[in-house]
C-alpha cells in the first residue's frame, strides 16, 4: 500500500503574508534532509504539505525520524494513497488502520472534501467509513467528543489519503527563516542546548570553538564535532571555526590578576567570536550562559563579556535552570556525549577565587597588559574551518 507523509505545519499558519516564503523554506529544508533517502515528490496544500516517495526502495521510517526533527513541523502522520473512489477509500481504510484500531476502543472520522466532484459529502464520506470499521472491528465504538482517536479522510485533486494517529514535530520555525548567528560551543552540557534553542526559532547556525592544545586534547576536539553533529540533525549542517587559543591563555595566566583569569578569557572569546561572525555573514553570538550559574555568569559579569562586542548576545538558558536544561540536552541526545570527562579550555585556568562582582573598570585594568588587538588578529588568522553535518 502506498504511503506519503503528511506535514502539518503550526505556527507557520500564523504568519500571514510571509507563510509562502516560510514555507518554501521548509520545503527547501525538508528536501535537503531528505535527499539521500531516494526521490521524493513535495507538494504543498492549503494548510498541509505532502512528501511522496517516488521510488520503491525509499526508507520510509527513516524518513519519518528526520522529519521529527526538522523545526516549522508542529505535527506530522504518516496517510495511505488511495483512489478517489468510495470502494479503494473504504476497503483500504480496513487494511490500512488495522493496528491502530485494534489497540483502540472509540474514535470518530473526520472528512475534508476538497474536490467536489466526489461522489460522497464530507458527512457522507464519514458515515461510511465509521460503519464499515465499526463492522470490521467489532469492539470499537463512535465516540464523537472524545475518541481515542480521529481517523482522517481528505480527498484531493490528486487523490484521497486515510490517516490516524498524528505524530508530535518539532515545532518552532524553519532553520533560515531568522537568518544566521554563531554560537561559541565548548564541550558542555549548556551550549549545545543553547544552540538547538536558536535553530527552533528559525535560526540557521555556524558555531566556534576555543581550543588549547596542549592543555586541551583532540578528544575534546571530537567531542565537539560529535554534539554539533547531534545538533546537525536538527538545525541542518553547521560551519564550525576552531580558534587556537593557547597563547591568549597563556598571555592572561602570565599578565592578569589570578581572580580575573576567566572573565578576561571570556572578553576575549566574545571579541574573537564577533570579528569571526562577522566574516561569516552572523548578525548575532549565542551563548550557553544562565544568570548565577558560575563566577562568569553573574549580571555584572555578563555586563562585562558584553561590553566588548556590539552585536547582540543570545542567551536562550539565561533564565532556566540546570534540571532544566539537562531535560533538554537529554531530549536531542547531546547529554550523554557533553558528560565524558575531556577538558575544555575554560577548566584549565580556573581561578580559585574568581571576581563574582567585576566592575567594567577594574576588567579593564586587569588586561592592560595585553596586546588585545593582535592576540585577536592573530587567533582570527590562524583559526580553521570546518563543516559539520
Ligand atoms: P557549557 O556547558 O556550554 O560549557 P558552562 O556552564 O560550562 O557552559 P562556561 O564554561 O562559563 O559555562 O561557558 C559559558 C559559555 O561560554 C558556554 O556556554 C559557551 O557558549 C562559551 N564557551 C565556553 N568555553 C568555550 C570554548 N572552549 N569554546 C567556545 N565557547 C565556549
Ligand atoms: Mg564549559
């Protein structure tokens, strides 16, 4: 029996004269995660999309996995094709729903008609069908208000599609839609959640990283290539810069007060990152930073990373805690991989007694031995890229 997916698209339906462009960049993206699995055909409907193999050896629960993972899809199912016929509707309604109906007790059918030259009403079409499954499937009953479940009919210009259970999507917005940011990753639990955060909201992402070799290993390394690559299957495929940062920590440990070791480091990434962002086309940085987590993440130390960029800061876990954010991390599968025990740049020059209460001025001064600007032009030279998906 021939099966399709159908795409039902939520908050895309809310934004008026922009739902085509939003759409069409769904679709983009949708083929494009698709694309490896064999030919498909997309056609988009008034309120709903269609993906249609168009080979026999299309993977069709593969498909049905990636497509739970692509932002703008509030909810998906997976319809049989029949023909526009009451006799093709109605027997293959049988075949086709028989394990959902036998791990149910009430439903109710539910017809839209778009093609009026069907022989049937919509509430025709639903008497129909709710005797004939009523038959086949004695132990079930119509429940009008509150079914176990809703079995849907649509006919089409095209054709007619049977559908039940409605699959969860991912939500948010289609990756591209709000435009292009960069996120500085490390290996924690934090900053990849932060990243799958700004790809809901249509964000697409490119995303840096700050490594020490010697006092960072390449596992670290991998480790991040492997969360990106979780996140990947989300936002879709991900420009990742890897920043040699060992001399600038070295320059800070030699020059600066031990107890502003990690906000200095901090100033330094963001300038970095924004000069990096800026070459690669990102109007924003994305942080995994959360109000009082750590020393760096207190208001006035955030008020100090701040002050050295000009382009906006995205902080989407500013305000969760940490059980909420390892909820997350657990949900898109980064959890697991983000807890191996590789050091990050950040663990190697941790003061002991970090400033919690900076002032803006006294930052200043505690880097005034470094040579700011060529530590970054330098670090921006030699840094290299990558392309994760
Ligand atoms: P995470 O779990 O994301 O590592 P964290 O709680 O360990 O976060 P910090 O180490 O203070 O917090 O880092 C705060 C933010 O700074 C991170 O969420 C990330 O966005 C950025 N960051 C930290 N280390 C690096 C790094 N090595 N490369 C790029 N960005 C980094
Ligand atoms: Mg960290």
């Amino acid at each position: 029996m021939k099966e399709i997916i159908l795409i039902k698209n939520g908050e895309l339906a809310l934004k008026g004269l922009n739902r085509s462009t939003f759409e069409d960049i769904l679709i983009k993206n949708m083929r494009r995660r698709l694309k490896d699995l064999g030919k498909i055909s997309i056609r988009k409907a008034q309120s709903a999309i269609y993906i249609e193999p168009e080979e026999e050896e299309f993977d069709f629960e593969e498909a049905l996995d990636r497509v739970s993972r692509i932002f703008g899809i509030a909810g998906f199912s997976r319809a049989c094709v029949c023909e526009k016929t009451v006799e093709d509707i109605l027997e293959k309604s049988v075949i086709y729903l028989k394990d959902t109906m036998e791990s149910i007790k009430t439903f109710k059918v539910e017809a839209k008609r778009a093609d009026k030259n069907f022989p049937l009403t919509s509430p025709e079409i639903c008497r129909e069908l709710g005797a004939v499954l009523l038959e086949a499937y004695p132990h079930l009953s119509v429940d009008v208000h509150n079914p176990d479940i809703i079995i849907f009919v649509e006919v089409r210009d095209f054709a007619a599609y049977i559908h039940g259970q409605q699959l969860q999507g991912a939500g948010g917005l289609p990756v591209g839609t709000a435009g292009t940011a960069s996120v500085l990753i490390s290996g924690g639990i934090d900053s990849p959640v932060a990243a799958w955060c700004m790809a809901k909201r249509g964000l697409r992402l490119n995303a840096i990283h700050f490594a020490s070799p010697p006092y960072t290993s390449m596992r670290a390394e991998i480790k991040v290539k492997t969360l990106l690559s979780k996140v990947a299957r989300y936002s879709g495929g991900i420009n990742l810069a890897i920043v040699p940062f060992t001399e600038i920590q070295d320059q800070i440990a030699q020059n600066c007060p031990e107890e502003y070791f990690t906000l200095i480091m901090r100033r330094m990434m963001m300038r970095i990152s924004q000069k990096i962002a800026e070459k690669s086309g990102s109007l924003a940085l994305i942080t995994g930073e959360s109000l009082g987590q750590v020393a760096s993440q207190t208001l006035p130390a955030l008020v100090s990373t701040d002050s050295v960029v000009s382009m906006p800061v995205l902080r989407p876990l500013i305000g969760m805690d940490k059980e909420e954010i390892i909820s997350i991390s657990r949900n898109i599968d980064t959890f697991e991989t983000s807890i191996l025990p590789y050091e990050d740049c950040c663990t190697v020059f941790t003061p002991k007694h970090p400033k919690t209460r900076p002032t803006l001025e006294l930052c200043v001064q505690a880097e005034r031995k470094l040579d700011v600007e060529r530590l970054s032009e330098t670090a921006v030279r030699e840094t290299r890229y990558l392309y994760i998906e």
